[in-house]
C-alpha cells in the first residue's frame, strides 16, 4: 500500500488527554462550591450558637446582679425608714435624763419650786436640741397676722394694736429650716377705732293736718 493510501484511510493520532464534555465539566466545577459554602454555613452556625450561649449567660449575670442591687436599695430606704430619726432621738435622751432628775430632786426636797427650776432647765436644754436639728420657734406676738405662720382661734376685739395684730398665743408654732413644722394658734386683734359719723335727721314734708291743727 502506498503512503498515500495509508494517509487517506487512516485517522490521525494526536498527544494530550481526551476531551471532556463540556456538560461534564460544568457539573464537577459547580458541586465544588456548593460543598465548601455547606462547611461556611456550619461554621457560622456553630459561631452563632456560641454567641448566643454567651449573650444568655450575661444576661443571666446581669439580671442576678440588678436583683442584689434592688434588696440592697430596698434594705437600705427600709433601715432609713427606721432609723431617720437616731440621730434627733439619741440627742433628746440626756433632756429625759435630766427631766427625771428633776422630778426625783423635788420629791426629795419637797419644795416645788426646786421642781420648777428643773423643769425650766429642762424646757431650755429641749429648745437647744430642736434648734440644733434645724427647729425654731415663731415669734407672734405683735407680729401681724400671718395666714402662713398663724392659726387665728378667734377675734379679740381691741382699740391698743392695729387691726389683724397677733395678741395672743395659745400655742407656739414651730418651723423646720424654712418649712412650717406647726402653725401658732393666736387670737388676732380686731380694732374697734372705725370711722363713723351719725347720720344727719331727714326732714320730712308736714301735713296740711300738722300745719294747722285748727
């Protein structure tokens, strides 16, 4: 046989692999992300969850925490509650102490007026303690009257003060700082000097009868 033949009837080798389908290859290079976005996810899942235990177990921390710190506020205004006044308290003992010594003093003697003297040191050293907590006595009398400061228990009628003067106090009234801790009971002056002038006699017309009483 010829070269010629042979080149006709022949077919030609070539080197290399063989060819792929081209549906083949599409197949093989979608699968391979696929897979490797599959393993993303879990990892995002498995972050997620760990995260979320986290989050839940500060929560838990924090709600434990916000709870201790409201039964220590409520323990707190409860002992304030309680104890606001210790302080006041403890200050007024001595005046008690001296007050039953005063009292124990007089039964010995016998003489009230050694009762008297003690009562009056006591009623002083009272007034100092208030004073020192911020209490003070309102002056009133003479003052005018204040509906603020004064309770008025009635009228005294008078022609001495000014109208609406205090003159006189039933019982004392008390301020804290600047509040008003009791209002004094007064009786308030009411001025009798009024301007009043007697009203002139209205002449009236006389009867024919009373002009001539023939």
């Amino acid at each position: 046989m010829s070269e010629s033949n042979k080149d006709a009837g022949e077919t030609p080798m070539t080197s290399g692999p063989p060819e792929v389908p081209q549906d083949e290859q599409t197949d093989s290079s979608a699968s391979r992300p696929v897979a490797e976005d599959i393993e993303d996810l879990k990892e995002q899942m498995t972050h997620l969850a760990a995260e979320k235990k986290e989050a839940h177990e500060r929560y838990l921390r924090t709600y434990a925490e916000f709870e201790n710190y409201k039964k220590r506020v409520t323990k707190d205004q409860r002992d304030q509650s309680r104890y606001a006044n210790e302080q006041l308290l403890k200050a007024l003992l001595p005046v008690l102490d001296n007050l039953a010594r005063a009292i124990g003093h007089a039964k010995e003697s016998g003489h009230l007026d050694k009762l008297v003297e003690g009562l009056e040191l006591t009623q002083k050293e009272f007034v100092s303690v208030l004073n020192k907590f911020g209490v003070s006595a309102i002056e009133s009398l003479g003052q005018p009257f204040d509906p603020v400061h004064h309770q008025a228990m009635l009228q005294v009628e008078t022609d001495e003060q000014e109208e609406n003067t205090v003159v006189e106090e039933f019982e004392k009234g008390y301020l804290l700082h600047d509040r008003v801790l009791r209002p004094a009971l007064v009786s308030v002056a009411k001025n009798t000097k009024k301007a009043t002038s007697p009203l002139p006699e209205q002449e009236t017309e006389k009867t024919p009868e009373e002009e001539d009483p023939h």
